[in-house]
C-alpha cells in the first residue's frame, strides 16, 4: 500500500473493526464457545486442479458467514466500502499452501494481526480482481504474472466497514516478494490441508464494553499465528465451498 509523501493510506484489515482494535482486546484469551467438527478434505480436492475446477463449475452452497459480528447500528449506518483481497493459494510440491502476512508491531490499527493481501478499492481499478492484483503487488510484492485468478467467494461485510470480495488465486512458484516494511512484518505460509480441516477451526466468544454485547468470531490458532475474524471467517467459507 503507498505511503508516499507522509500521506499514509488508511491501514486495510479483515477483522472486527478499528474501533475494537483500540479496546483491550486480546482475541486468544476470549471464552471458547466451540471447536469444528468438520473432518479434513479429501486429498484430492487439496490439489490445485480439482480446486480450479470447482471454481468453474461451482456447485448450490451457502456460505456459513457473510459479515463480522456486528456493532451496534449506530456505528455501522454508513455504506460499506468497497474493496478486494487475495487469497494466494502457492503449488508447493509437498502441497498446496495459503499465503498470509502478519501486519507490523508499530501500527496504529491492527498491530501484528495476521490478513490476506489487499485493500480499498481506488477509482482507477476496472474490477475487483484488479483491485487485489494492484494491492497484493504494493503490499507484498507479488507480481500479476504468478498470479492465476480462478474465482471469487461471497462478497463479506467487516465490521470496520469494508465490503469485501474475496478473490481466490493459483500462485504458481517460483516468485519473489518485497513485503512492503512499513506494514508487513511477515509473509508466511500455511498448509492447505490445515485451514481446510473443520476441526482446526474455534468460535470464540467475548464481551465488549460501552453496551455493545457479546460478539462471536471465527478463529485458527496456527503455530506461533493466531487467524481471526474474517481472514478466518473467509477461510471458513472457502473451506465450505470445496466441501460442498
């Protein structure tokens, strides 16, 4: 993302929102309410042609989450925003793996928070793939030519009043990155088979102050990274969608 001339651009994140970001708020110390029970996929739909041709020929499902845990109206009255991320799915050749950053420690929003690459959509952007093609190519350095877009998931509302579409892509090796260092701390890797197994998958549950309630959230605790709220809810519906 450009942060040039000292004008930053608004710091882009899937998660509940800027406004809960800035609470005491640690999402892996929140009330377990239940863990997947989902079973891994099948091997073959793991592999990089099966998904690309699922993606062509998608079959009737309904994704489990369409938006954040909400807030309270008054601060979600506004129209959405429009904006795009990628969801880098990497050939690897013992597996395929998911492409994720790990935002930097000194931000405002967010600090070190795990995401996909992307952003806001910009006037100049004929698309939404288009979109996450330039914002993943800014932030993390992946250029468009490794980057074969199969798809789109469901469009997902956030709580910090983004309307998202989720652009799922075949990364083919071997490229290089240049994380962007103001805003990327990290680009790590996840097995597939991992975020596609039902039982890795925690909905949590924690109570905010100022009358907003409880809130529920998906999470997946991987390694030393903690996925949550809708990086994870998007993993959940794409894990639907191959499932399906």
């Amino acid at each position: 993302m450009s942060h040039d001339k000292g004008r930053l651009r608004a710091p882009f994140l899937f998660c509940l929102g800027n406004i809960l970001a800035k609470l005491p708020f640690d999402p892996a110390s929140m009330i377990l309410e239940y863990t997947g029970r989902e079973h891994a996929l099948p091997p073959e739909r793991l592999e990089t042609d099966w998904i690309r041709s699922r993606f062509a020929n998608p079959p009737e499902w309904q994704p489990e989450i369409r938006s954040d845990s909400r807030l309270p109206a008054s601060l979600a009255a506004e129209e959405p925003t429009p904006a795009s991320v990628l969801i880098p799915i990497v050939e690897r050749d013992q597996g395929a793996v998911m492409l994720l950053t790990r935002r930097t420690d000194h931000l405002h929003d967010h600090p070190g928070q795990v995401s996909f690459p992307g952003g806001r959509t910009e006037e100049s952007d004929a698309s939404s793939i288009e979109t996450a093609l330039r914002e993943t190519e800014e932030e993390i350095g992946l250029h468009r030519r490794h980057v074969d877009v199969i798809g789109a998931l469901p469009e997902y509302i956030t709580a910090s009043g983004y309307r998202v579409t989720p652009v799922v892509s075949i990364v083919q090796p071997p490229f290089g990155l240049k994380p962007d260092p103001f805003e990327v701390a990290e680009v790590f890797e996840v097995p597939l088979s991992f975020l596609m197994t039902g039982m890795n998958y925690q909905r949590l549950q924690a109570d905010f102050p100022r009358g907003w309630g409880r809130r529920s959230f998906y999470a997946i605790p991987y390694e030393q990274y903690f996925i949550w709220g809708a990086t994870a809810g998007m993993l959940r519906n794409l894990f639907h969608f191959l499932r399906a």
